[in-house]
C-alpha cells in the first residue's frame, strides 16, 4: 500500500472524529469507491487536523479518508496539522473546508451556521454575513431551521428551496387562528407542515405555485386544515372546495400592480426609446380593465 510521500503522518490511533463536524451524512457508496482508491494509491490528500490537548489530533476535513483508513487496518495517516482554534474558529474553518466539496448538502449548511450563531451569541443572519453567504441563500438555510420537523424534510430528501413556502403556510394559517382568537395547536401546525412534507416526497405537490393554493384554502376556509390533515385532498381540491380562487387573483393584482406602476415611473422619467404600438394597447386594456374593477368594487366618487 503506497502512502503519499512530503506529509506528516501519525499513528492513527492519536486521530480521532470531531464530533461536531458539519458534516454529518457520509455516501456509502462514495465511501465505497474511495476505499478501492486507497487501497490501490493510498491517502493521496492528508486528514487536516488540529492539535488537541494530550497531544491527539480532532479532524476537520477527511473524516471518510479516516474511516477506510481503518476499515483497511492502516497504521499511520497523513496529517496537515492546523494551530488550535477557537470553538468559533473550528466551526469557520470547517465551513470554509466543505464548501470546497459539491457533495456537502444544504441542510448540513444550515445546521452548522447554526452552531455557529449559537456559539458566537449572534443572530443567524449575522452568523452567514460572516461567512459571505447571499442573503436569499440565508433566508432558505432560515425557513428550514425554523421548521417543525426539519427530521421529516430531511428524510424525505427534499431540496431546502421547498422550506420557505412550507413556512410560509404554517405562519398564516397560525395569523388566521391568532385574528380569530383561537387556538393553533402544536400538533395540528406539526401535522399541517407534514402533510405539506409527504405531499412533496409523493410527487402530488410538485411546485411552491401548489403550496400557494393551499395556503390560500386554508386562509380562506380554515376549517378544512382537519380535512388537509386526515384525507389525500389534493391542492387543487382544496382551491375549488374553499373558493380560494379570487384571493389568489386579488393578491397578484396587489403584487403585480406594484411592480407594473414602478415600470411606468420608470419610462416616464427615460423615455428612451419609442413606445410600440402593441405596447399602447396593451396598456389601454389594462386602463379598461381597472376602470371595470373599479366600477364593480370601488367607489369612483373617492
């Protein structure tokens, strides 16, 4: 067996797992083809470890390379020793090790930024500014953090994008309960967010546009979360059944509208180019269709 040669190497009975790692779940099958590397080259790359009081070493990045190390009963490892940190210090490194692996996964992400916060006293949000991580990447890592069964979402393999419309429901349908002055019990919320969380793993649920149509039966008609919880209605069923349809279409209305009329400022004030016939009547039928909306719901007189 060939040990890569310009590295320090130690007896392996001095290299033990840091318990905290970030990284937690470890491809069998990746583990497997790695095993056939070493023992074909050897450990090509060292473990990087710190130095531990006792004169042991705690691994920061090579925690598979150590365990087919001793699957394959190796005496000695390669090391690149690093200086002893901070509990700080090691969750950081360990961040910014990982995030040079494709294969570390989201979640882990999230629950070691968590650490992080918890350990440094600072906001989560503070915790992945420190680390340069986008803010809507952040807002992602959050919404699945903030979830009741984050065991559930995980073993269910979901991407951590599916976490912020999830929340999303929960908390107004809890707002709907809390302007009612009712009760929102734990276990119904809990139950709400895994009927979203099977829907998803079964494939019913296959965008957050279906999770929005759920959000909207619920707000419209709360009584059928019980419904929700104990029968396979679909999300489509529940958007027919509560009349949820015009809520929906109130809120793009609200939403677009916005983003249509910082458009119009915008040209206004930059007139640069021409205005497209097509385009002029366009806007003529969004000028007659607020005009018969208006006539319908609104008072003209105001």
């Amino acid at each position: 067996m060939v040990i890569a040669t310009n590295m320090d190497k130690v007896n392996i009975v001095k290299v033990r797992p840091d318990p905290d790692q970030p990284r937690k779940d470890f491809d069998p099958g990746k583990i497997a083809l790695l095993k056939k590397s070493i023992e074909k080259q050897g450990i090509i790359n060292p473990l990087i470890v710190e130095k531990v009081k006792g004169g042991d070493y705690v691994i920061l990045d090579g925690e598979r390379r150590y365990r087919v190390a001793k699957e394959l009963g190796m005496k000695e490892v390669p090391i690149k020793e690093m200086d002893e940190m901070s509990p700080q210090e090691r969750i950081i490194t360990q961040f910014e090790i990982q995030e040079q692996h494709e294969s570390w996964k989201p979640i882990e992400k999230a629950l070691a930024i968590e650490r992080l916060a918890e350990q440094m006293k600072v906001p989560f949000m503070s915790a992945c500014k420190l680390l340069s991580i986008n803010e809507r990447t952040s807002e992602y890592y959050l919404s699945f953090l903030q979830l009741m069964d984050k065991e559930r979402f995980t073993g269910a393999g979901l991407n951590i994008n599916w976490a912020s419309p999830i929340l999303r429901t929960r908390n107004a349908v809890r707002r709907i309960f809390q302007d009612n002055e009712e009760e929102f019990p734990r276990n119904i919320e809990k139950a709400l967010e895994k009927g979203i969380i099977d829907r998803i793993q079964s494939g019913e649920i296959s965008s957050s546009h279906d999770i929005t149509k759920i959000k909207d039966s619920l707000v419209k008609k709360p009584a059928m979360i019980k419904e929700f919880i104990e029968t396979e209605i679909t999300p489509d069923q529940m958007f027919v059944r509560s009349k949820a349809k015009g809520a929906f279409h109130l809120r793009n209305i609200a939403n677009n509208g916005h983003f249509l009329i910082s458009h119009f400022q915008g040209f206004a004030v930059r007139p640069d180019v021409k205005v497209p016939q097509g385009v002029l009547d366009l806007v003529k039928k969004i000028r007659k269709e607020a005009d018969d909306f208006l006539k319908r719901f609104g008072d003209l007189d105001n």
